[in-house]
C-alpha cells in the first residue's frame, strides 16, 4: 500500500525445525499505532528483533519509508529514525536521568564524552534531554539517580532516551512490563498523548491499553498473522478469540 511508513513481505525466520515468523506481512500508516498480539511463544519479540536490525530474517523484505532495509545494520536503521524500547529497561542506573537521556542524544550525534564535567554541560546534549524529560512526566527528576527512581519512572526514563533524537518510528516491546496499575495507566495516558505524532509498533500483553491505544491490531499465533484490523474488528474476530482472547 502506497504511503506506509513499514512495509513487511513474505517474512520468515526459523531456528532449527522452530518456525519463528511464518510468511509474514504487514502494513503500518504514518502517525498510527499499530499493536501486535498474540500468545506467549508467538514470535512477536522475534518479529520486533528483525525490524530493528537485531536478527536477519531467512527470506522475505522490510521497507522503510520506500528504502529496503533487510539487510541494513543496526545503527543504520537508527540514523534512518527508526528505534526500540525493550522489555527490561537498560538504563545507567549510577547516572541521573538526565545523563541517561544525554547519553542518548550523544549516541545519536557523535558527541565526545572524554570528559564528562565538559559534556555534563553542554546545552546542545542536555537541551533536547531536558525537554524529553518534560514529554514523559519526569520534569521533577533531571538530576534524580535513576537508582533511586521506581520501576515505572524507569520506563518512562527508558521512552525518553528513544524520543529524544524524534525518531520515525517506534518498536516498542511491552513497554508496561511489571508495572503496577497505577504506573500502567500513567503510561498508557503518556502513549495516547504521542498518538498520531509518533509511528508506534506496540507489542502489550494488557489487553486494556492495547484496545485502548492502537489503530490497528495484528494478531500473532506460531508466527502466523491470523488476523488484522481495527480494535473492533479483532475483538468480533472468531478465529482471534479462539487463539488468544477467549470469551
């Protein structure tokens, strides 16, 4: 389809007789988010790691933004603006949140951080951290040691350091991961304000943010896609709750 953003084709990754990803396609629009389901041992993560950079598919093509990228490297795919957030959060925890998100943008520009008194305050690194800080929530913890942060600021810190070099899409894997209630609602809140800004492929097992979230949903199950269509649609799906939502 004309116009997408991410264009997968006849993707298929296997490790030994384990088919991970089977055939598979998808489409992602630019500004949607795009949520993907499905079971434990689906090959949802699996799917993420081959558009990221992170393992080579066995056959098929992944286009971004028109430009083929299969076989393109990690940090290539970055610079193109294309970034993941993980499932554990990997962040410096003996450096404040702001260093960690100046990291980020150094990493992105090429910065020296030989010294780091010099770095620590340099407005070009720490300028565009402070105001990814402000877009999560955590304008009240520039100079808090992510130490000392809780579970869920860690991932609202850990979201900051993906934003902060604006990128045109967004892997993120089940970003509410171990999250209390109330920390899961304060990230769903924060990913419904990025709607429509920021390209999100979102992999959820909180079945509640996902519907409450996502433009599209595809379905996952052995690394088929079984399924793809709006929020109500998968819902109504027989084959969807058969799989994987029950009644």
């Amino acid at each position: 389809m004309s116009g997408d953003i991410l264009s997968v084709r006849g993707l298929f990754k296997s490790f030994g007789s384990l088919m991970a990803t089977f055939n598979l396609n998808m489409n992602v629009r630019p500004g949607e988010i795009h949520a993907i389901i499905g079971p434990n041992g689906a090959g949802k993560t699996t799917f993420i790691s081959q558009l990221a950079g992170e393992l080579k598919p066995d056959s098929g093509s992944i286009i971004f933004e028109g430009r083929d990228i299969t076989a393109m490297p990690i940090y290539k795919r970055a610079r193109a603006g294309l970034a993941r957030s993980y499932q554990i959060s990997s962040v410096f925890l003996e450096f404040t949140a702001l260093m960690n998100v100046a990291l980020a943008v150094q990493a992105q520009g090429g910065h020296s951080f030989r010294f780091w008194e010099a770095a620590a305050a340099s407005n070009e690194l720490n300028g565009p951290a402070k105001d990814a800080l402000i877009a999560v929530g955590l304008e009240e913890h520039f100079d808090t040691p992510v130490s000392r942060m809780g579970h869920g600021e860690r991932r609202q810190l850990e979201l900051a350091m993906v934003i902060v070099n604006k990128p045109k899409l967004l892997l993120l894997d089940e970003p509410m991961a171990g999250m209390s209630p109330k920390e899961n609602q304060a990230m769903t809140t924060l990913l419904a304000s990025m709607k429509g800004k920021t390209t999100m492929v979102l992999i959820e097992h909180d079945m509640e943010a996902v519907f409450a979230l996502a433009d599209r949903i595809s379905v996952l199950v052995y690394g088929a896609m079984i399924a793809c269509g709006t929020p109500d649609e998968i819902r109504a799906n027989k084959d969807v709750r058969a799989a994987y939502l029950g009644d």
